[in-house]
C-alpha cells in the first residue's frame, strides 16, 4: 500500500519532535508500506522569515518572497531524511523541485497544474522513503513559487493523487473532526468517516482542521483523506467518497461561524437587477458575501440581508453609501452567529429543519435568518446565544450518541 | 564597469545590517556600473541548521545536509533583493542554481566545475541588479550543493572570472590585509596592493582575512580581488597580479603561526626511502606536514624535525609509534611558533633573510628550524618570544613607513 503522510509545522516544531514523527514513518514502513511524507516549515519559521521581508518592504517582492518561504519546509525535509537515514532506512530529501511539483507563476499562491511523478517512482521502486518539502513547486520556467497558507496540505493531497496512493493522513495536533467545537460542546464525539461535502460546510465555519482548499483537491482527485494527531495514536477520521460511508448519519456535526456581520437594506426599490447592482458593488470591492435572504416585496418595496466577514465592515460601509439615498435604511449588526447543522443525510430525511428550530425555540433563541443547502442548515442568531445554541442543536440531533 | 560586491555572514547578520549593504550596493550602481552581489548566510544561521542536523547523525548524510545549509544563502539574497526593490532599484535574487552554478558532485565540499553567465548576463542588460545565492551551487544532474567554508568567497570569484568583471570586492569586517597582525604590532599598516602569491603565503599562516582556495582561483581566472570593510569606507587592498604592482616592496608582511607543532626524530639511519616511509605514513594519516629540515647525516645518522598541525599530535605519535626502534628518540614541542617574512621583492634582493636572523639575534631568539621559498622565509622560535619576533621583523622591514 502506497501511504502519503503529511506532517503540520506544531508536529515537526522542534528536533524531538521531528524525531518522533521519524519514528512514525518508520512504524508505517516497517508495516510493508511506501512511504512518501510531506512537511511543513518548523511551527513558528515561516512567520519569522515573513517577518524579515516585512521589515524591508510593507509589501515585499512575491517571487523573492516565495525565494525566502519555501526554505522552511527544505530545511525540515532533509532533518527527517537524516532522521530516517540514522535509523537505517534509505530516506532522501525532495524540494518542490525534486518532486516535481509544476504550477502557476501566481507567486505566493500558486496553484499546481501538474506533478510528474517518475522521480518519486523510481525512487520507491528503489525502497527509498520519500521526504517531500511542501507548500512550494517550480513553475515551467524553473522559478521557486509556494502555494499559500495551508499549503503543505495541497502537496500531500497533490502528491497522493497523482501517485494513486490508498491514503494521504495528514497529521496535526488534533485528533480529527469532531461533532462540534469540543470547548463549546465536552460531549462533542470525533466522527470516524465523512463525506468531502459535509467536510467542506463544517471546514468554512470555522472547524479549522482543513483548509478548504485541500478538501475540494481531494474531493476533484478522490483521494481518501485522513485527518489525526502526531501526538497519540487514535484513530483519525477518514474524509471521502459519499458512497463510502455506509451508516449515514442525518446530521453530522454542528458549525459556528463568529466572524460574519449581518448587512441589512430596508426598503430597498424591487426592481430588476438592484440586486446585481449591490452584489456587483460589493464584489468589485472583494467583499466576500455569505448568507444572501430577501423578502417577498410587496408595494414595489423588498427588504434585503446578507452577512459579511466582519473584516470587511467598514469596506462595505464605503460602498453601500451611494445606494443610501435609494434606500430607507442600512443596518450592520455585528453581534451575530451563524450556527450550522450539516449533514448527507438531509438529503433524503425530512423534518431535519424543523427540529432545529424547534430546538432554538426550546431555549427561546431567535432565529433572524435562515439559509439551506442540500446538506446544511444554516441559521443566523444573536451572538451570545452562540454556544448555548451549538449545545441545544448537538443535544437535539443526539450527536454524543 | 562591472563589480561583483561579495558581503559575508557578518555583514548581513540581521536586519539593519541587509539595508546598510542595500546602501552600499545602490551607491555602487548610482555610480554608473552594473553590479552583481554575492552573500552569505546570516551570521549564525549556517552554525544553527548544522547543529540541527547533529542532533540526528554525527554524520548526517551530505546531500542532506546541502539541501539544508543551502538555505541561509538563499533567504539573505531574497532579503536583499527586497531591500533594494523597495529603494527604486530593478533587482532580483538568484539561487546557485539560477546563476548557472555547476559544481561537481562532491556534496558539501563541491568544486564548481563551469558558470554558464547567459541568464545573469541577460538580467544584466535589463538593468536589473543580481543578488546570487552563495556558497552553492548544482551538480549537473541538478543535485544541490554547498561548496565548504569559505564557499561564498569563491561564489564570488567564480562569478567574476565568468562575467570578466574589472573587480571582486570581499567585504568583511576588517578593513584589509596588514603587513601584520595589528593586535601584535600596533604600528602594522594596511598593505595597498599585494600580488596573490604573497596573499596566499600570508592566507596560510594566520592572516585569515581571505581562504587560499579564493586566492588561488582569483589567481588562476586574473581576477582583481578587493577586501575591504562593510562598516566603513576605507579603501581595502587590492591583491591582483604581480605586474599590476608598481613599486614592489621588498617584504611586504610578517605572518605568524602558533598551531603548529615540532616533531624531532634524533639518529634515524641515514637510509634511502626512511623519508619517504615516515612522511608516507603520515600522509596516510591525513597528518599535514608543513616545515621539514633535514640535516646531514654522519656516520651513516642523521636528524629530521618537522612540523604539523598542534591538533594532529596525538595522532602523529600514534603513527610514529612503529619508528620508535629504528631511531635514538622522537621528540614532540608544541610550544613553538612559526614566523615568517612574505614579500616577492625577495626574488630580486639578496640579504633579506640575514636581516631576518639579525633581528632575532638582537632580540636573543633562538632560531630552531628555516625554511625558505621565492618570496618567504619561515623561521621556528620558542613560542614564548612569537610577538615580540613579529614586532622586531616588522621593525627591522621598516613595514610601519
């Protein structure tokens, strides 16, 4: 079995701990496995390098830059390499370069158009364990790009795909996806398999295991994701196909989101494409829009809310102002929370939605707006209800069963 | 005009000490002239991932380790280029690789084999200010390599050579090369210009400003070597060919070494081939032999002393073990030091050596071993007397005029 394991900056944050992800390869290839390991920079190296560029320019060079970043990750590619040598295996180091890691000149967030995996597969024909320095590749031109932040994860879920590897665990230092926030929720249970869909709804609100980035790669090349610690043994949870995951749950886990605000347009004229109007504006100004709901109009008039990253409050402010004469009112409320149940099995069960209602109600929580997905529910509350509707919701769907 | 500026580990050890080369090298392009930069790691930084990759093997595996040390090189040049991108400047870093750097595939102590100047000579014409990656390079394959202490000197010489720039300048933190070493020999002046054959006599005994591996390159491709200091703005020493020097001082410095040991063997028998046999032993041994004096024999005797390396001793007596019956006894002093006059000038001028044993007559310093070349007599003395030897000769060459 062909295994990829990438492991984050916290596990190979120091020499003893690169020692012990040493170890773990070892373990994995000593089972009879091939082994190609992906690893970030040192926890802490990336910021620092950043940190020095930013000293000499508030907006550094982005080729220099990516010249500056990728050392990082070669650095501790070859301390695992030495690491493995020492303990006998053939171990050797490869750069982006090496693994043949081909992107776009998009400097600083590249994206890889190809790997070319002959190298990689000669050298485990020839039982080499294969020590990939992630985040970074070579345009065709030869030029050092990396791949942004989180993007470790897209190598290994890159290199897996191209290797047709059986998994690509990708190691932190938590145990995988949980049900819910476990410091919001102590009942919240790990989830032992999930779909790529149901990992992307809870990745974008805030369970930070995974970038959605790496899901969507993996969903695109189905590749069996495994996220787990390097820090214990557990079992991890498997991200993948739909159709892998035999016992469905109908709901899977529940998401909170504390980072939107909540725009609303009062008496907005309805008429054809005011809508386009407003949502150009905002998207001309890279103005992330999330949750969107408008009322039926009546009397020529429709009211119109959506939510926003509260980041960009004050960005939106600018631009909404030459909508204010046409308009009775702009609200911005940035106490609020977008709680989420998501799940698969919505799909096919009904009811899903009015028991979460009826769950907020229980607890006299006001619901101010709601949106659906085929596999997410979401719902927009006041902010200091966030964690006690998080419970009331894991409690509802028996989500500690 | 073409320079090649070199800054070495010190001169950019943080931050601050980047923006004052930045100055440096923007002043040298206002100047008119097209530059390229050579840099080393922060000072530091080569130490700390060395020390890393000790923390796995004693001997980590050389390719690794090049991947690893590679990659102080590689951020400073960034850094650089940064720096002067954000001064107006057109700059742009390169790694050995993207200088066109093949070295042979000696990982770690690579010698740098051709320089294809196409692309720097390209970036050149663009106006563009180069800022190379040094003490690295790639093996045709396109292995990384790292080219030993000292590399990034000979980086710089390298690039020179192939460019035919009119001049290398080495910076580092001293201001050139002495008639002697000035914490010796207050009165010691800086040398203007020294042919490369007395840099590398001086080079090789103490006067470590330059490593004789650069000189010999600069030597063998012509190239005019400047060192001089990143702190200030005193003119260097210019060491180039002995033609270019005008006025050529009979001496032009005294050298002192003090690591170095005395090795006596009393009475060997006065054999063909008894030479050959102890210094082919010690070769074997990897014991650098430096001075030998072998004096006549008589009745079928006679004496050999030489010197080698204070570090070597437990070693050498250990090669030497097997001689002990052939000879009356072999005596170890590692209390000597070596002092030398270095200066062309003496190829044409007779005289010089007896002044030398004048002046340390004067001073009641035995002389215990001579050894001379074209341009330098070396002499063994007790080490107690070594400064003041070094301030006699320095006085009595009149150096200090």
């Amino acid at each position: 079995m062909l295994v990829v394991q990438k492991y984050g900056g916290t596990s190979v944050g120091n020499c003893e701990r690169i020692q012990n992800v040493a170890n773990r390869v070892a373990r994995t290839k000593k089972g009879g496995h091939r082994v190609v390991v992906v690893v970030s920079a040192m926890s802490g190296e990336t910021d620092k390098l950043l940190g020095y560029a930013k000293q000499f320019s508030e907006l550094p060079n982005s080729r220099e830059l990516d010249m500056i970043l990728s050392s990082g990750e070669r650095v501790t590619s070859a301390l695992l390499a030495i690491a493995l040598e020492e303990m006998g295996f053939k171990a050797i180091s490869l750069s982006g370069r090496g693994a043949g890691m081909v992107t776009d000149d998009s400097h600083s967030s590249a994206r890889i158009e190809h790997i070319d995996p002959t190298h990689i597969n000669d050298l485990l024909d020839k039982d080499y364990i294969i020590v990939v320095a992630g985040f970074q590749g070579v345009t065709k031109s030869g030029e050092v790009t990396t791949l942004g932040r989180g993007g470790s994860d897209l190598s290994a879920v890159a290199l897996a795909g191209a290797l047709k590897a059986e998994v690509c665990e990708i190691y932190t230092d938590v145990d995988g996806v949980y049900t819910t926030d476990p410091r919001i929720e102590p009942k919240a249970k790990k989830i032992e398999k999930i779909s790529y869909d149901e990992m992307l709804e809870l990745a974008s609100m805030g369970a930070k295991v995974l970038q959605n980035r790496s899901v969507e790669l993996a969903k695109k090349l189905t590749v069996n994701l495994v996220t787990r610690s390097s820090f214990n043994d557990n079992e991890g949870t498997l991200i993948t196909k739909e159709e892998e995951i035999m016992e469905q749950p109908i709901v899977s886990g529940i998401a909170l989101d504390k980072n939107q605000a909540r725009v609303s347009i009062v008496n907005v004229q309805d008429r054809p494409g005011i809508a386009a109007d407003i949502f150009g504006a905002l998207a001309n100004a890279n103005v992330n829009v999330d949750m969107i709901v408008q009322t039926i109009g009546h009397d020529g008039m429709t009211d119109m809310d959506f939510t926003i990253p509260k980041t960009e409050m004050e960005n939106t402010k600018r631009v909404l102002m030459k909508f204010e004469g046409s308009v009775e009112a702009i609200d911005y409320d940035a106490e609020i929370a977008k709680v989420s149940i998501v799940g698969v099995g919505m799909k096919s069960h009904s009811g899903v939605a009015s028991k979460a209602f009826g769950a907020l109600a229980n607890d006299n929580i006001n619901i101010m707006m709601i949106s659906t997905s085929e596999i997410k529910i979401s719902m927009l509350i006041n902010a200091k209800y966030a964690e006690l509707a998080v419970r009331s919701l894991h409690d509802a769907y028996e989500l500690d069963k």
